[in-house]
C-alpha cells in the first residue's frame, strides 16, 4: 500500500454549514486543521471555493516544517492566508509540562480539558538500532480507560473522555517540534521514527479518531512513516481488530499478559467478552488480510511479568501451545511498579529463564528495557502520579487495603 492515504471523509453531507459558516457562527471558535486527515482538509478547501491541493500545500507546512502561523506560508497567496487566519486555526494540545532525560528520553504532558483528571502524557524513547539512531513515541489515544486492567495504572483512573485526532497527531507535532525550535523553517526535519498507540487508552475503543491520526502518520504530505513504524496496541477488542485490517495497513501489537482464559479473565478483563481463542483467530485474520507487502507480517505479543503471577514456566509452556501457529514476536516487559498496586515485578532470573523457554521453542522472544526511570517514563504507566484521582481508584486502594488486612490477620 502506498503510504499515501486518501480516506473517505466524513463531512462530505451538504446539509453540512460551510466551513466559512461555521467559524462565523461562533466567532471565537476556530477550525483547528491540525487533526484533519488530507481527504477531510481537501474536502475543507474545497468548501471554501478553493483548489483541492492547497490541502497537501496546508498538511507540509504544518506536520513537515511546523509553521503554525498562515503569513509564513509563502506558496500561498495573501489572500488566502488572510482567509484562513480568519476562519481556521493549528493548534496542539497545551503543554504543561516536560522533561528530557539525560538518555535522551523526553515526556510531556498536555492539558486536553479543564479539570484534575484532563491530563495526557506521551513519552519518546530513543535507542539505537541497525538503521540508526530510532525516535519511537509512545501516544496516548484517550484520558483514562475504562477496561480496568488489574495491573494498568490508566486503568485505575477509570475513563474520562476520547482525545480528539488533534490532541492525538498533536502529540506526535509537539515531540517532532521539539527537535526543530531552533532550527530555520526551510531546514526543519521530522525526527520521530516510530510510532506506538501504548500510551493512555485503548485505541480500538477511540477507533475513529485513531484511524485519522494515523492516516495523517502516513501520509507523504504529513510524516510520511513507514506502516512498519506505525504499531496500534490493544487489549483485545476483536471487532475492531477486524475493521482496523480492512481500513489501514499498520502494524498490530496484542497486550496478552496471560496464557489461559482463567487467569486472562482476572488481568485484562475485556477477555470475558473476547476470549483468546477469539483473539488469536483474529490476530491471523489480521495478518492474513495481506500479502507480504503489508506490515502484517507478525503481530506482536506484550506480556507484563508479574512476580508469582503469569511468569512460571508452567505459563511458558502454556503460551507455547497457545501461539504455535501465530506469526509472532514476543515481548516481555517488566512490571512498572506504582503505588498501591497490588503485583510485583518478576525477578530478572525468572524473566530470562521465561524468555529461555519461549526461545528454545522457536520464538523471537525479546525483553523489553525499562528505559527514562529517572522522569518517570515508561509506556503503558504514564501517569502513576494521578492514579488516586477518580472514586474508581478509591474504591480499589480500599480493596487493596483489605486484602494486606486479611493478610496480616493470617499472619
Ligand atoms: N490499551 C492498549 C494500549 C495502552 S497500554 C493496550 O492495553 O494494549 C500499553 C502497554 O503497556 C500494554 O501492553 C499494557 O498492558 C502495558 N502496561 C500497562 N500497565 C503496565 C505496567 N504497570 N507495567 C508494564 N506494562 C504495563
Ligand atoms: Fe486500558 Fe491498556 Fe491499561 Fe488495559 S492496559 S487498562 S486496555 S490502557
């Protein structure tokens, strides 16, 4: 598939006001273009009387060389400059904070909403590999999560809303920008190489918001990513894991965590609803969509080791047999500790020795490095800090609380 990507757009309904109608009804609400997908900013221009590719125009200026202003669009003519200013805006999310790490980790926090629990965070972690120096984003796709896992710190918040497709490329705008503040418009670079839906949410549950976004990841007008780069993780919502092969071509990522139904059902508890066998068969379906072109070579499999819990090599074996005929990549991934929670993380002996077992029988089994420790930066744990924020995380501290009580009590 070409990694240029037209979508059938949603706003193509007559009935629809003009775009110049819209930004006049309220005068202080500005189409924000930075979320648009090229086909939905063509359709935008084409509203507005003018030439479909002044989208593709608009799209470099923005995600290529971050110009957020319409007078520095020199290809442009003054008067549709002065147009756009009028009518549209780009706007990321707000930043409220962020650190880079001395390993070069980087992590911001945006502001998405009013309120405590309006936060997101997203975190770059680089490494080296061998085509070089990897820049890979870890983003967040909604303000919580509603599916509760027993060991996921987003979870515990509880879901708050979706994040829309601006506050999600944005967070792929703001880390490739933070790269080129000081570098001249015409010699700006993308510098984000890899891209992966780990951060707050489930991004099969914001499926179309997500979709958009990552159409503007691909697209050669935007960040022109490489759908090898570009990995959506979920936890197994299996309708959507079908939709997803039939509208993109990225890569597929599946938060197992667990190697049988019963102890699937207690860690990721969408399983009641999707169980694994569901799960597995939609992975091959996913992967068989394609031929060899696609990034659907394999799909690969993240697995939280949980001291006592799912690391034996009873559930090695287990795994073994559950993905035997399943294209795969194995990832384990060390527990990220936060407070209250009520696991702990495997030791480093029984994460080799785990590792050894799925290896001797033929698996590219990898363990994932804990990375950015010193500014609280790992994927998939992005805002322990404000795990106590909803009654949800109240109600489990309380569960938690009795449980050690019960423990005690048995001496
Ligand atoms: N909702 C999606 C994507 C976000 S979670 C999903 O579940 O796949 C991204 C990854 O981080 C998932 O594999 C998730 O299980 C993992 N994760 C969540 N909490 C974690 C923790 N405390 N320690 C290590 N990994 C964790
Ligand atoms: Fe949601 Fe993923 Fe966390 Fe589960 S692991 S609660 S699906 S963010």
């Amino acid at each position: 598939m070409s990694s240029e990507v037209v979508v059938s757009s949603p706003s193509t309904d007559e009935q629809q006001p003009s775009p110049a109608t819209q930004a006049s009804n309220s005068a202080l609400k500005k189409v924000n273009l930075l979320g648009m997908s090229r086909a939905e900013l063509e359709n935008f221009f084409e509203k507005l009387g003018e030439k479909k590719f002044r989208a593709g125009q608009v799209m470099k200026w923005m995600h290529q060389y971050f110009v957020t202003d319409f007078a520095e669009m020199t290809n442009i003519s003054g008067k549709l400059r002065a147009k756009l200013e009028q009518l549209c805006e780009i706007k990321a999310p707000e930043v409220v904070h962020r650190h880079y790490s001395k390993d070069g980790t980087r992590k911001w926090v945006f502001r998405v909403g009013d309120g405590a629990g309006s936060l997101v965070e997203t975190v770059l972690i680089p490494a080296e590999d061998k085509t070089g120096l990897r820049k890979t984003l870890c983003i967040s796709s909604q303000v919580g999560c509603a599916l509760d896992c027993s060991f996921c710190s987003t979870g515990k918040q509880g879901f708050q809303r979706d994040l829309t497709p601006d506050e999600i490329i944005g967070q792929l705008w703001v880390a490739n920008q933070s790269y080129m503040e000081d570098v001249p418009v015409a010699e700006r670079t993308r510098s984000v190489t890899n891209v992966v839906m780990m951060g707050m949410g489930e991004p099969l549950l914001n499926y179309d918001a997500v979709l958009s976004s990552m159409y503007i990841m691909l697209d050669d007008f935007a960040y022109g990513m490489s759908k090898r780069r570009v990995t959506l993780s979920t936890s197994g919502v299996v309708p959507k894991i079908d939709q997803l092969a039939q509208d993109i071509d990225v890569a597929l990522a599946i938060s197992l965590h667990a190697p049988n139904d019963e102890l699937r059902n207690e860690l990721v508890p969408i399983n009641k609803k999707y169980p694994l066998a569901q799960l597995i068969a939609a992975c091959q379906r996913y992967i068989n969509k394609d031929g060899n072109e696609s990034a659907r070579k394999h799909v690969t499999i993240e697995y939280v080791m949980l001291d006592g819990v799912n690391d034996s090599l009873e559930h090695a074996q287990q795994m073994i047999r559950l993905l035997k005929n399943l294209p795969s990549k194995i990832n384990l991934i060390p527990f990220n500790p936060f407070p209250h929670a009520p696991y702990g993380r495997s030791s480093r002996n029984r994460i080799i020795a785990f590792q050894k077992a799925l290896s001797d029988a033929g698996f590219v089994c990898t363990i994932r490095q804990t990375r950015g420790d010193d500014i609280d930066a790992a994927c998939g744990q992005l805002v322990g800090q404000v795990a106590d924020r909803t009654r949800r995380a109240e109600q489990w501290k309380k569960k938690v609380a009795e449980r050690n009580e019960i423990m005690r009590s048995h001496g």
